[in-house]
C-alpha cells in the first residue's frame, strides 16, 4: 500500500477525516462495477465495543455504507460481531500472529441466519487476508452461501 491510497486511508482511519469515506466508498464501487460480485448484502469488518469507542467510528462501517447506497446492496451492521479485543493487526510481525490475533474474535450475531445469502465483507486494507478469513468463517457458520471480500488496498 503507498502513494495517495495509502494517505487517503491512513487520515480516514487514524485522523478521523471521515468525509475521504466517500470517494474511497466510490473506488471500491468502480472496482466491483468492472469486476462484479453477486451480493444480497454487505457487512463491514467489525469493530470491538471498546475500539470502536476509541476512535470514534469504525471505517469500514463508513465504506460500506457508501459503497451499499453505490451498489444498491443493503448493508447489515448486525449479523457479525467482534466478541474479543485483540491487539491492532498492525502490529502483529507474522501471518501466523495475525491469525491467532483474530481467532475467535467474530462470531454471528444472534436473529435472522444469513441461509443462502451471499455476503459482500467490506474492510480498509487486507494484509495476510486473516481478518477477512475469520469473518467470512463466522459469517458462513450462520448459513451463508459465499462471503466475498473486498477492500481498498492490500498491504505487502
């Protein structure tokens, strides 16, 4: 991740320049327009409560809600949850740290299950891809049929 993304995302993220949410929102838009993903429904990488809190807002809620009012996909900030506050990806040095970062740290939320729908997860930056994949293990646990992911950058 480098150059004006790599800024854009940063000050969206750790500045709190909540209006770069739109055009970063209409990047991944454009990206899914050229390179479309059947979706009944959008999810953001969620938060823990106490993070959340922290910052403020959560960013990928911010993405995914433009990127649904895009695409016409409703966005559902309550099927997936961050039951455990592990330490910033960031900082974990391995791929196998970043996957014991995450274990167990989604689960569904307790309703409606996600039976057959097809779930489009919405994150800032993939770096290992850990995040994403225990998000979309949980999400296909409460019943969906494919979790796509997408974000904005992937970090190397």
């Amino acid at each position: 991740m480098e150059g004006t993304i790599r800024r854009a995302i940063l000050e969206l993220k750790h500045q709190g320049v909540s209006s770069l949410a739109r055009p970063l929102g209409r990047l991944l838009h454009e990206y899914l327009v050229e390179h479309p993903l059947k979706s009944d429904l959008i999810v953001p990488v969620p938060l823990h409560a106490r993070r959340q809190r922290q910052r403020g807002f959560n960013q990928a809620i911010l993405l995914a809600k433009e990127l649904g009012r895009l695409q016409r996909i409703p966005v559902d900030l309550s099927v997936l949850q961050r039951v455990r506050n592990s330490p910033a990806q960031a900082k974990a040095n391995t791929a196998e740290e970043r996957r014991a970062n995450v274990r167990d740290a989604f689960k569904p939320a307790e309703g409606p299950p996600l039976q057959d729908k097809q779930v489009l997860l919405v994150d800032d930056v993939c770096t290992t891809g850990a995040t994403l994949d225990a998000c979309a293990r949980s999400l296909k646990a409460a019943g969906a049929a494919k979790v796509w992911g997408v974000t904005l950058a992937r970090e190397r």
